[in-house]
C-alpha cells in the first residue's frame, strides 16, 4: 500500500499583485473578497485531490495558473 504525500506551498504577494492576479484591468478595494476567492480555490483544489486520492493508490495532479487576457 502507497502513502499519498501531499505539499502545500504558500505564496505571499502584495496587495496589488494579489488583485492583479484576478483581474488586471481593475482596481478593487476589497482585498478581504480577493483573499477569500483565493483560499476557496486553494479549498476546491484540494477537496479534489481527497476525493480522487480515495480511488487510486496513487494521484498525480499539476496545477498550473493562467492569466486569460478578455
């Protein structure tokens, strides 16, 4: 039986590259809304990762953001 390891990086940026992130376009002055978009994906990303860990022995996932331009 294999042991699942899962990593977790943190990543600080400032307020500006944060909101950039998002949406470059845009000035917002809700860095709390950002933030909490933020910790939602991190949390999608990883209930994903439980629920395909429990059907396989073993997961490899690469998640790689983009910036779309509109």
């Amino acid at each position: 039986m294999k042991t699942l390891c899962l990593r977790s990086t943190t990543v600080m940026t400032t307020t500006s590259e944060a909101l950039n992130l998002f949406d470059p376009h845009r000035r917002s002055t809700s860095v709390l809304k950002t933030l909490t978009t933020a910790t939602t994906i991190s949390a999608n990303i990883l209930t994903t990762t439980t629920s395909i860990s429990s059907t396989t022995s073993v997961v490899s996932i690469l998640v790689r953001p983009t910036l779309s331009k509109i």
